[in-house]
C-alpha cells in the first residue's frame, strides 16, 4: 500500500510541475519527510494527495482563481496553450 501511495505522491508532484523543495514549502513539511514520501520510505498521507489533487484542478483549468506556487503556474500555462492546439473533431 505505501509504495502505491508514494508513487502517487511523487507522480502528482511531478504533474504539478514542482520541484520536491517546492512542494515541501507548498505542503508545509520539512524536506526529508517529504522526500521519504516520495521515495516510499514512509507512507505519504492522504491530505498531502488531496492537497496536490486541488493543485491540479487549479493547473488544469478547473479552479483558475486559486494563486499557484512558480512551478505550477507554468504548468497552467502549457497546459493552455496545448488546449488550444488540440484540433477539433466532428
């Protein structure tokens, strides 16, 4: 169970477009936690998955008033641009 939990948690980090330092401060836990998190040395929680889950919905377009850490705020960004590449089909 802990290894599907941390690599979650390492896949969201990476779809947020933070680096691990940026989502420690984004997640308000000290570095090597979050780290172990990542790495499945511990079991990473749920709130830190719900909290990253919230982030994306702001990336992905879904919550766009939220205020986004750098990272994620590129991320928004391509994540826009590309919609509008995507071609229509009918």
């Amino acid at each position: 169970m802990a290894t599907k939990s941390t690599t979650t948690f390492a896949d969201a980090i990476a779809l947020c477009g933070l680096s691990q330092a940026e989502a420690a401060y984004f997640l308000d836990v000290k570095l090597p936690r979050m780290q172990k998190w990542s790495r499945g040395a511990i079991e990473c929680p749920d709130w830190a998955i719900d909290r990253l889950a919230e982030l994306w919905l702001s990336i992905s377009g879904e919550r766009a008033d939220q205020a986004l850490p750098e990272g994620s705020a590129l991320r928004r960004q391509t994540v826009s641009i590309l919609r509008t590449r995507i071609p229509v089909t009918t």
